[in-house]
C-alpha cells in the first residue's frame, strides 16, 4: 500500500509539472530581456547548439522552457517524458527535436546540474 501511495503522489507531482510546462509552452512572448548570468549561459548553449532557434522562438520563451524543464525533473520526470510532453503541448509549432533537445541539455546544464544525467 505505501509503494502504492509513493507511486500515486510521484504521479500527481509529475502532471502538476507537466501542466505548468504546458501554461509555459502555450503562453506568449513576454517583453523583456532575460538578464541573469544564469539565462544568458543558457541562452548561449541553447544559441550554439541550435542556431536558428531564434527565428521562432524568443529569448523570454526558451528561458521560460529551461525553466519548465527542471520543474518537470524535479517533479521526476524522465527525458523521454518530458520531450514527450513539449512537444504535445506546442501544438502545430513544436520544436525540432535537436532543438528541442538542445533547449533541455542546457537547462540542466545551466538550471538544474543536479539533472544532468537524465538529460544526457
């Protein structure tokens, strides 16, 4: 019965993740300018790894991603589950997965190292 529990509380904690990664992939371009050492070392992954991301996705919005994507980790999400779950939830302009893949490693990189494993 406690596995039980475990796993039901190991559930909820991933889709309530999964549901603000999904507020935070649906919403807009913010204005704005991420500003912290933190953003721009991520900015700057993301920006090597997948050069053309920035035709279609703005600086706010993949800072937003990165963030999201440690949420989910943290929340126990796996790679897979979490690559998965974005692009479901970018509807009809999801990203190329290299990108996509490129948007996770950095966060973990640069957010969340302590996640490092599950996004390699």
């Amino acid at each position: 019965m406690h596995v039980r529990a475990a796993s039901l509380r190991h559930r909820r904690r991933l889709a309530a993740a999964l549901v603000a990664l999904g507020a935070v992939a649906g919403a807009g371009c913010a204005s704005g300018v991420p500003d912290s050492a933190a953003d721009q070392a991520f900015l700057g992954a993301v920006h090597v790894q997948a050069p053309d991301i920035g035709s279609y996705r703005s600086d706010v919005a993949l800072v937003r991603l990165g963030h999201a994507a440690c949420d989910a980790f943290r929340s126990g999400a796996s790679y897979q589950e979490l690559a998965d779950r974005m692009v479901l939830l970018e509807g009809s302009h999801p990203l190329p997965s290299q990108d996509l893949g490129a948007v996770i490693s950095s966060a973990a990189d640069n957010y969340c190292p302590q996640y490092r494993s599950r996004a390699s």
